[in-house]
C-alpha cells in the first residue's frame, strides 16, 4: 500500500537519533468495524508463496503474511477467488517494497494478466474500473517520485495521491471479484459509495503512514502525512503523529456516519444486495488492514503485539 519518495533532510549538518514514541491507538478507531477471517487462509498463503519463490520475487513472505490480509479482507471468498486476492497483493507489496529501483511495475502485475483477462471476460465493466485505478496508481506513483526532494507537498495534494499511490482502490475492486458481486457505473460512481470508498481508503492509508514511522524517520523514509503535517502545521514529529491518529478516527466516524446515511437512502437503483455487501467488504478491509499491520513484520517486525499492546516503538529520526 505504501509507496513515495524519500523527504529531505532538513540541513546538510543534520545528524540521526533514536527517540521513543507512542504510536496512535489505531485498533480502537476500527472497534466499530467487526474482524472476520477466511478459512482458506493457511492451504492459500502456502500455495502463493510457493508460486512467488517459483516466480523469483524474493522477499520474506512468511513474515509478511500476505495471505492473512488477503484472508481478513475477503472473508467470505472461495479459494479461486481467495488465491488470485493472496496472489495480486503479494504483488502489489513486491512492488512497493522494492521501491524505484524498476521502471517496469507492470511487469510484476503482467504474472496475473491472464486470470484477470478470465475475469474481464466475465465482467468488462469491472475489469474496466480495475485497470484504470491501476493506472492511477502507477501515475500517481509517478508524480509522488517526481517531486524534488526540498519539495514536500501541502496536505491537499499529498491526500489526492496518497489514496491512488497507495493501491488501495484496486484493493476494494477486489469486494467486487471476490463477493461475485454486480455493481454497475450507477451504483459503484454514486456520491455515497464513492465518500465510503475514500473514507475507507483514507482511514487505512494513514494508519499505514502512522505505523510505518516505525522504520524511521530519516532521508531515505518514505514521505508520508507525518512529514507532510510536519511541515503544513510546522509541529514536531510526536505531534504529528497524535494529529494522523485524530485523523484516523475522523475518518472512521465521517465512514459511519456516510453509512448510516447510505442505509438510509430508498433509491433502489444504489441501495441493493451487491451494494450492501461492497459495504461490508469495506467494513472487512478496515479491520482487516489495520489489524494487519500488526501481525506483518513488515512494520513492526518482530514487535507487532508488543506494539499492540502499548504503543511504543523506538523510532530512528532526523535532527
């Protein structure tokens, strides 16, 4: 999910230290949000990892437990359906992970063009929607790498990229897949389901920044709404990172609140079986995401329920 430049030093002379922060209490902004787990989850992961180390993508995909974030996000997936999940956000993590070394990110998508090609087939207004939020992706990728490095965007713009470079739209396209749900451009564009998509999107993004300022924050860190509040509110690295945990639980109260209102609408052409339950896939994702994070040891390593259960990490920065 996360992926943008490095931000700047603040001075040639700068130098790096180690302090002790406590992150934002992220799980209790998601308790509204109910956890649910597929049973495919464990014979999945092993299969996918086998296919990635087959396929020369070498990462530690034990300890990322993708398969877990597949399985919490998709509950009530098949396993078809389970399996291409698992396999797309393997390669979605891959491809963040490995940073701009590679020009090429298509090329590690292009492992899975021929199931998706089986599903546009079945469903062109679905794959439609899911290959242009790829291309959103990668160009907001894009533009994120492009900005100069004394350059850190205002709070506005970072938010409109952050939810395109965070990949979390073809996450949610995957409800739709893995539900076998039908939502035509009526529904999926309607105002409501578009604010819950956002809403949803924004809640897990920035929880994501949050935890990840547990790998530090030095030159070669990810720019991310810490550092972009850092410099929109000109406050210290802690008090950035109290405000992202307001944020979160902004956003999750503005996504309730736009659910109450969604099952309050009586249009039936937008409230219908297929879109309460893409409702229910974001509510999945939610809880699913953010409890991720802590079990992956792509954050936190080995410390997630540590973590978990005080908050305090030891956080690498730069003077």
């Amino acid at each position: 999910m996360s992926d943008s430049p490095p931000p700047p030093p603040t001075s040639s002379s700068a130098c790096s230290r180690t302090v002790s922060v406590q992150l934002p209490d992220l799980l209790s902004s998601c308790t509204p949000f109910e956890l649910r787990a597929n049973r495919h989850c464990r014979s999945v992961s092993r299969a996918s990892e086998a296919w990635l180390c087959e396929a020369g993508l070498k990462l530690e995909w034990k300890g990322m437990k993708v398969g877990l974030w597949a399985s919490l996000c998709y509950p009530g997936a098949d396993l078809t359906q389970l399996r291409l999940a698992v396999d797309f956000l393997s390669l979605l993590v891959y491809e963040q992970e490995r940073g701009y070394e590679s020009e090429n990110g298509n090329e590690v998508f292009d492992l899975i063009s021929d199931r998706l090609g089986r599903v546009a087939y079945k469903n062109p207004a679905w794959y439609i929607r899911f290959h242009r939020s790829m291309r959103a992706y990668h160009d907001a990728k894009r533009r994120l790498h492009s900005l100069d490095s004394t350059c850190i965007p205002d709070l506005e713009t970072y938010v409109d990229l952050r939810r395109n470079a965070s990949g979390l739209r073809m996450v949610f396209h995957l409800i739709e897949y893995a539900g076998g749900l039908d939502l035509p451009e009526r529904a999926s564009s309607h105002p409501m389901l578009r604010q819950l998509t956002s809403q949803a999107c924004d809640l897990i993004a920035w929880s994501e920044d949050a935890i990840s300022c547990a790998k530090g924050m030095t030159p070669s860190s990810r720019l991310n709404i810490v550092t972009v509040l850092m410099k929109d509110r000109n406050c210290s690295f802690g008090s950035a990172l109290a405000h992202v945990g307001t944020l979160v639980k902004q956003s999750a109260d503005a996504f309730l609140a736009t659910e109450r209102q969604f099952a309050a609408c009586v249009d039936s052409a937008v409230v219908y079986d297929d879109t309460r339950r893409y409702v229910r896939g974001l509510r999945d994702c939610i809880a699913g995401s953010v409890n991720w994070m802590y079990e992956t040891e792509r954050y936190l390593g080995t410390k997630g329920n540590e973590v978990r259960a005080f908050g305090w990490v030891f956080v690498p920065v730069l003077d």
